[in-house]
C-alpha cells in the first residue's frame, strides 16, 4: 500500500501500526458494511460510495462501495488528495483508453 510506504520513510514502527489500523477498519467495513458517511461525486458508477477514515489515521479515507452482496473497497486516499477529480467520471475518451 502506497501510504504505508510513504510513512515507512520516515518511521517503520507508525507504518506497522497504520497497516494494523488499516487491516481493523477492513475487517470492521466487511462486518458493517453500512458503516461510513455516504459521499457524492456526480458519477453515477460511484453511486452510493462511502468513506469510512482509517482509526488513528483520520486524514486517510477508505472508500467503498457496498451491493447485497457485496462490498468493495474502490480506493484508500489521503485526504489531501483531490479526490473530487480522481472521483469524477471519465470522459468517453478515458473510458475507450482503459479498455
């Protein structure tokens, strides 16, 4: 995970316990799959995408995206991303590229 290399630069031993946090606030989405606060982008993909910040790390969000039978981390990120731009839908051109 990116974010835990990034720490790891400057302390091995807040990288473990982030990784910890991180792998507790998996297991606690996969249990409470409702948990988090909803979040909008305007991308109808994303529909119904939560955020739930990662404990003791408050400034890292997971995202997720939860069906009846399903859950589905979409991405981690700091919260001094722009994570509107890396939420917002893809132009066709984007979409034709990726496929």
């Amino acid at each position: 995970m990116e974010q835990a290399d990034y720490i790891a630069r400057t302390s091995l031993n807040a990288s473990d316990r982030f990784l910890k946090a991180t792998q507790e606030a998996f297991r606690k989405i996969a249990t409470m799959p409702g948990i988090g606060s909803p979040r909008d982008f305007n991308n109808p993909a994303l529909q119904g995408l939560r955020v739930f910040f990662v404990p003791r790390f408050s400034k890292i969000g997971i995202y997720s995206l939860t069906t009846e039978t399903t859950t589905e981390i979409v991405r981690v990120l700091h919260g001094a991303r722009d994570i509107a731009s890396i939420f917002a839908p893809k132009s066709e051109e984007e979409t034709q590229a990726d496929e």
